[in-house]
C-alpha cells in the first residue's frame, strides 16, 4: 500500500521534467480540441480553412498574373529605352558645324544666360526636326515614368499577395497537421475507452 499511496502523491504533484510539462499541455490542447470537433478530425479548424481556402489555392493563380505582367512591363520598358537612345542619338545628330543651326544655337545661348534652370535643348526648338525629335521624347520619358510606377506597383501587390499566400498557405498545413495528430489521438482513446 505505501507503494500505491507513493505513486498517487507523485501524480498529483505539478511535473517537474519540462519534457513531462510540455506532454501533459500537448495532450490538453488535444483533448480540448478533440472535444470541440466532436471527435471529427476533419471538422478540425473547417472554418479557418474555408476562409483560408482562396488566400491559398487561388493567390497564386494570380500571382502567375502579375508575373506575367510584369514581365510584358519590362520588355515595354526595355524597347522603350531603346526609343530613346535612338532619339537622343538622333537628336545628337543636329549638326551644329552648320552656319544656319550654330547661329541658332548662339542666339539661344545669349538669351538663355539670363534664365537659370532652363533646358539646354531648348536652343534648337526653332528648328522642325529637332522640335519633333524633342516632343517624341519628352513622350517617351512620360511613358517610360508611367511604366516605371506601374511596375513598382505591380511588384508591390505581387509580394503582398505572395505573403498572403504563404501565409495561408503555413495556417492550412498547420491545422492539417493538427488533423493528423487528432486521428492518432482519437486512435489511442478508443484504446483506452471503447465506444
């Protein structure tokens, strides 16, 4: 009988082996959360997993969407700045060895001295294929800034939307994880207590 009265006192002491401890909290989260599925391991965290359900297998559909898109974002921008090398090669090209345009240029100049911050190219405006070759490209500047943020917003909704994924995707194989360890756990109480 002591023996018996021993082991009776020992179970009712708290553990003191933190292996023992994390045991005894593992079963009780189990336990509680056995009860609440009713012992349905499949009816385990059904909720999360709907909600979580579009966030996981449908993110990345979109995802690939945004890829895409922003692959076709760089091509645009990569054959926009080959536009633009060529205009400005071509805008390089105004001979200014030639009497007509160098006094052009030189009028420009002497009124341009006056006024701080102004362009230089504005020296050659009065000159029709240079005033063409410069509209081309301040559009082409406008388009190359516009796909320029377009893209950084195309990154920026790509890594959220990757994040989200994962994200749902970790909760999903946590509570299927959790699934398993209810099957096993439901296992080992029917062999304690029969139905």
């Amino acid at each position: 009988m002591p023996l018996t009265s021993n082991r009776f006192t020992n179970m009712t002491k708290p553990p003191t082996d933190p292996r023992l401890q994390r045991c005894l909290t593992r079963l009780e989260h189990l336990f509680a959360s056995w009860e609440e599925c009713n012992g349905k391991p499949d009816n385990h965290g059904k909720d999360d997993t709907e909600a979580l359900f579009e966030d996981a297998y449908i993110l990345p559909t979109k995802i690939f969407s945004l890829e895409r898109k922003e692959q076709d974002i760089k091509n645009k921008l990569a054959k926009l700045e080959e536009v633009l090398e060529s205009i400005t090669a071509r805008m390089n090209e105004v001979d200014l060895d030639d009497p007509q345009c160098y006094d052009l240029h030189q009028a420009r100049e002497i009124k341009l001295e006056d006024k701080s911050g102004k362009s230089e190219d504005v020296f050659l405006l009065d000159d029709p294929q240079y005033y063409a070759l410069y509209h081309e490209r301040e559009g082409a500047v406008e388009e190359q800034q516009r796909l320029t943020e377009e893209h950084s917003s195309v990154l920026a909704e790509m890594a959220k939307s990757k994040e989200t994924s994962d994200q749902a995707m970790e909760i999903n194989m946590e509570i299927l994880e959790e699934r398993h360890e209810l099957e096993w756990f439901g296992r080992i109480l029917d062999h304690i207590e029969p139905s």
